[in-house]
C-alpha cells in the first residue's frame, strides 16, 4: 500500500499534464496516509500540497501555509533540521509576497538560528539575502547591507560565482536606493561581467537593467536608453515577464527626460499593468511614482494627485518608508504647481521628516567631508580678503608718501617713491611667497588628518569585529564546555571521588570566569566604538534604571543608595553607556565594603563649563600609589578569593567619558573609603542655565 501511495505521489508532483487534478489526488493520498502512521511520506504530502497552492496564486496562500505548518511540525517531531529549514524558509518567502514582513523576518531567522554554526552554506545564503531584500524594501538600508554582506561572505567561502555576482547586485541596489550612484553603478558591473562569464540570461539582464537605471539617475540618458532596450530584448527573448514589465518602466523614464511625455505614459501604464497582473506591489508603487513626474512635467499635476495618492496607501500598509518619503516628496510638487501650498508644504515636511530618518552612515561621512571642504574654502577666502587688505594699504600709504614728496622736492620724492616701490615688490613677493608655502603646508596637513580619519575608521571596523568574534566564536566553546560539565557533574556525580568533585568546580569556576571576561572586553570594546553623543540623557531617569538593576545587591548587602541632589541634570551622553558608567561605580562601592555595611553617595555639581559628577563610598579605599593604577586594563589590587572581577570595569568607566570629551578619576584614603569623579561637558544651552539647585536628597536602600 505505501508503495502504491509513493507512486501516486510521485506521480503528481511530476505530471504537469494533470495539474488541475493534483490537490484532489494529494488529498487523496493524504487521508491514505494518516492511517499507515508513515511520517516521512506524510511530509512529502504536505510539502507537495504546499507547493501546489502557492502556484495556484495568492488566493491560496493560507492553504499553503497550513500545509507548510503540518510538514514543519513533523520534521520538529522527527529533529530533522534540512525539513525544518526548508518549511521555514517557504513560510517565509510566502509572507514575503503577502508583505507580512515581520512575519516573514520571523521564519528567516528561526533558520539562521537553526542553522547556527553548521556548514550549510546555500541555505544559510539565500536566507540571509531573503533578510536583506526585506530590509530594504522596508527603508532599514543599515539591516540591509548587513545581511548582504553576510549572504557575500558565505558565497565567497563556498566559491559560488553566482551567488557572490548575486550579492553585488543586491549591494549595488542597496547603494541606489541611498542615491549613491557612483558606487551602486560598481557593485553592478562586477556583478555582470561575472555573470557575462557564466553564460546565465536572467542576471546578466538584472545587472543591465540596474546599470540602464543608474546612468539615468547619472544624467546620461543615451547610455541608459540604450541598456534599457539591451534588456528589453533580453527578457522578451527569455519569455520574462516580470523583466519585461521593468524594462518597459525603465525605457520610459528615458522618454520622460527627452520631453516625449505621451511615450513615456503609454509605456508606464503598460508596464504598471504588467507589474499588478504580476503581484508585484513594490514595483507597482514605483511604477506610480514615476507616472506622476510623467503627468506633473507635461503639466497636468491634477491627475498626478490621485495615481501618488493610491501609490501611498500601498506603501503605508507594507510599511516601506522609502517608498512613502518619495511619494511625499511628488505630492509636495503636485500640489504646489495646482497652487495649493499649505498641501505641497504639509507634504514636503512628511518628506524631510522619513528622509531623515532614512539617512545612513555614508551620508553622515560625506556630510563630514563636505563641511571639511568648507572650513579649507573659508580660510582660503579669508587668506585673499587679507591679500586684498594689505594691497589696500600699501596703496593709501604709497599715496600719503606722494602727498608728502610733492610739498617737499619733488625730485628727491620721486627717488625715494622709486626706492620704496621697489622694496615694497619684493617684500610683497616674500610674502606671497610665503603665503604659498603655508598653503602647502595646510594642505599636506589636512591630507595626513584625512589619511588619520581613515585609518581610525578602519581600527573602528577592526574593534566592531573584534566585539563580534568575543560576543560570539570565543563564547560558543565556552557554552559548550559549561554545557558538557554541567551535565557530567549531573550524571556522573556519585563516581567522583573528592579530588575529582573538586576539580569539577574548579572547571565549572573557571568557565564562569571566562564568559564574565569575555563580556567585559565585549562592553570594553564596544565603549569607544560609539561616536560622541549628539542628545541629552537625564541622569536622573538613568539613577531610577540603576537602582532598580541593584535592588537585588543593596538588599542582599543591607546598602544604601543616596542621591544628594534631587535636581540632576541632563547631559549629552549614550543612555545605555550612562547606565553601565554610574552602575560599575556604584556596585564597585558596594562591593569594596569592608566590615561596615555599605553606603553609596552620588552627587553633581556644574564646575565652568562641565558637570562634575562623584559617586562616594564608605569602603575599604585605595592606596595613594594605586590611584592611577586602577584605570589600567586587567588592573586587580585584590586577590579573586578576596573580591570577584576581572579588572577591566574601570578602564571601561574611562573609555566612556572619554569617548564624551570628559575625565574620570578617584580620590581615596586607605581604610576611609573612595569618591570617584567624572566630568560630562556642558552644551551651549546649558551655560546659559543656572547652577544646580539644591534639592533633599534621594535615599534608595534595602527598604
């Protein structure tokens, strides 16, 4: 009978003869199936069912999932990670198409977690560039290009020249859509000229339709006109109707842009048709968007108005915030050439609001280099005012000398005008001289500060990798090794002899201890990988934070806690880096105890142009010859049977604040206890502020 079942199967998943008979005959065999109690046909069945209705259209999409769902519960039942991956990945994908993103990101990372570790780099490959395409259609260009790199390594490890032509592409389009031409038009050509190589019509068409794009936003429209019609042919020779639909869109644009307005109208309505007809909502927006510049520019923005109006509704329910900001972006103009301003600016502020938020690391470098450039133009104008200035005054004193010579001897005065006139040129010729060396010298200096900012950006990228690989390949053996230890003392506890119970807990020790390291180097590094802070934090919602992460430590100690001064200020910190700097100071006074139960005072008071903060205990304190030491890396004065750490909380307190533009340091007596300042600088705003206020004081302790 089960082999009866594996033929009908077998059968149908084949035939394409009998496709409109197949979800009948699945059904069939399924019903067969469930009284034989054979899970892996079972989870053919359901597979095959799944794929069934996801060729049936959209309307058939929550069939698919059902079935997806039932195959995926037998593979969890079974552990059999290929059929668990391979479910979760078309769960994914089929919310993909329904623009469920979230739940789509939820399938796909359920397969990098399963799949975390292992070996199985196609899987893992396609999924991540399935993360990447979400990313990007939803405006997260950052997640975006993150996952894309992820998915270039894995196809470089595998040698796979497709898939690494396939992750150029998708680099270069993540690029386009952050309007960096130059770059995106790159990743494009490496991409084709390896899919060139390979022979494979479907990329090489993708990659000449994205370099057509791209020479259009360039300004070249006779070289982007002519890609355009290079992958229209190719896709109608390839019978792809999806390229086909792009293509007709692309070409358009070019007529768009040599005035021929009917052309390009006609052939964006067709390829708008083409991408609905095709389920393609992102595509289908874009097409809108375009259609409405078509009708704005051949001036007729009153039909532009509903077409952008649809596109946004679209855009609004899958969430794409790129989309929505260039939708804003042409109402804006639609409005304003029909004359109604108040809607075109309503628009336009909806515009800059989400193109803000869209704005990445690249521009904010280019943004740094521009302003860069502006200071060295500044100082270059200044430098020939000054010229202009001396010449002035050379000129009026030459004429005062000449008023004077001429009541004197006129002879004598106009050897002596000759003299001066000569002495002048050449001190104006040293001068200018000079002044062209010293431009010299400032131009080699800003070349070492800009090859400086680039090395210093690659020790940063060099520091991000490293609080990756500590975060993540250095603890995974750790857990492991915990893991494997725990379970042998569990097991094999009674056959331990004393010395072999007591070597177990040294193991189990020293593991604790190094997973506690690896997190501290981790917060280490991550200290000053940040830029300096740019908003305003308030310490005293941050002392609220702390006390509630120490409730645990105070009780257990029988502390307290006081914050002196109610009126804490607000500075410009990272809110998290804020929390880990008050929280090791604290719970470094709370543990240096000594025999007294310990007491923790913060205070804060404005100093010039900064904040002071202190953080006092009532410790066991630091010998003066310590006090500097104390911020050094892996620094420990006190042996780990005395006080638990790895010597690295401080030297992490000294990497914040510097990172903030400020200075920690520690006042102390032996026996007496410890204060440890740091400073936080004011902003402009807050100079113009009063001093702090003295408030009562906040007392948190074990009550």
């Amino acid at each position: 009978m089960r082999l009866v079942c594996f033929i009908l199967i077998s059968f149908v998943a084949f035939s394409t003869s009998t496709l409109a008979n197949s979800a009948d005959s699945l059904l069939r065999v399924l019903e067969e199936q469930k009284s034989l109690d054979d899970l892996n046909q079972l989870y053919f069945t359901h597979y095959q069912l799944a794929d069934f209705y996801v060729k049936k259209g959209e309307e058939q999409y929550d069939e698919a999932i059902h079935h997806y769902n039932l195959a995926y519960q037998i593979a969890l039942g079974k552990n059999n990670t290929s059929k668990k991956t391979d479910c979760l990945y078309e769960l994914g994908n089929i919310y993909e198409k329904k623009n469920d993103f979230p739940k789509a990101l939820e399938y796909y990372f359920k397969i990098i977690e399963i799949e975390e570790g292992k070996n199985d780099f196609p899987k893992k490959l396609k999924t991540y560039i399935q993360i990447s395409s979400i990313y990007q259609s939803l405006g997260d260009y950052q997640k975006s290009f993150e996952n894309q790199i992820q998915a270039l390594t894995l196809a470089e490890k595998s040698k796979d020249s497709l898939s690494i032509a396939n992750s150029y592409y998708n680099i270069g389009g993540i690029f386009f859509y952050q309007n960096q031409y130059k770059q995106a038009l790159g990743y494009y050509q490496k991409a084709k000229s390896i899919c060139d190589v390979l022979g494979n019509e479907r990329p090489v068409f993708s990659c000449t339709s994205a370099i057509g794009s791209v020479y259009e936003k360039l300004g070249n429209n006779q070289k982007s006109l002519e890609y355009n019609q290079r992958s229209l042919a190719l896709a109608k020779k390839m019978k792809y109707d999806m390229g086909v639909a792009y293509a007709t869109g692309n070409i358009a644009i070019n007529y768009l842009y040599q005035g021929d307005f009917e052309k390009a109208e006609e052939y964006l309505k067709k390829s708008i048709a083409m991408k609905i007809k095709l389920d393609d909502k992102f595509g289908a927006i874009g097409g809108d968007i375009d259609l409405s510049k078509v009708y704005v520019e051949s001036g007729k923005p009153e039909l532009a108005v509903p077409v952008l109006n649809r596109a946004l509704s679209l855009a609004q329910k899958m969430d794409s915030k790129n989309r929505q900001s260039d939708i804003y972006k042409n109402l804006a103009t639609a409005y304003d050439e029909l004359g109604k301003t108040t809607k075109a600016y309503s628009f336009l502020e909806k515009h800059i609001a989400l193109k803000d938020s869209l704005i990445n690391e690249k521009t904010l470098e280019e943004m740094g280099q521009s302003q860069q450039r502006y200071e060295l133009e500044k100082k270059e104008h200044e430098i020939t005012l000054l010229k202009k200035e001396n010449e002035l005054f050379g000129k009026n004193e030459k004429i005062q000398k000449l008023q004077m010579l001429i009541f004197a001897i006129i002879t004598l005065g106009f050897i002596v005008f000759v003299w001066w006139y000569k002495t002048k040129l050449n001190y104006q010729n040293s001068v200018n001289q000079l002044l062209e060396e010293k431009n010299e010298l400032l131009n080699g200096k800003n070349e070492e500060i800009r090859i400086k900012n680039k090395q210093l950006e690659y020790s940063n990228e060099d520091l991000q990798q490293f609080a990756y690989v500590a975060s993540h390949d250095l603890k995974e053996p750790l857990r492991m090794i915990n893991s494997y230890t725990n379970l042998l003392q569990r097991r094999y506890d009674d056959l331990f002899d004393e010395s072999g119970k007591e070597f177990m807990h040294y193991v189990i020790d020293a593991v604790g201890r190094m997973e506690t390291l690896l997190d501290d180097l981790l917060d280490f590094s991550r200290a000053g990988s940040k830029s300096a802070p740019t908003d305003f934090v308030s310490v005293q919602d941050v002392m609220v934070i702390v006390k509630s992460n120490l409730r645990h430590k105070l009780e257990n100690l029988e502390g307290t806690l006081v914050v002196k001064n109610k009126n804490l200020p607000a500075v410009k910190a990272h809110r998290t880096q804020l929390i880990q700097l008050l929280q090791n100071l604290i719970s470094n006074g709370l543990k240096f105890k000594g025999d007294r139960n310990p007491k923790v005072i913060v205070d804060c008071e404005k100093k010039d142009k900064e904040y002071v903060f202190s953080v006092k205990d009532n410790g066991i304190g630091i010998s003066k010859e310590n006090l500097e030491k104390v911020f050094e890396m892996f620094r420990r004065l006190h042996t780990r049977d005395e006080y638990e750490g790895t010597g690295i909380g401080l030297a992490t307190c000294k990497r914040i604040v510097n990172t903030w533009g400020g200075d920690i340091w520690v006042a102390s007596e032996e026996g007496e206890g410890s204060t440890f300042f740091f400073s936080v600088p004011c902003s402009v705003a807050q100079l113009e502020e009063e001093e702090i206020v003295e408030m009562p004081a906040l007392v948190y302790n074990q009550n």
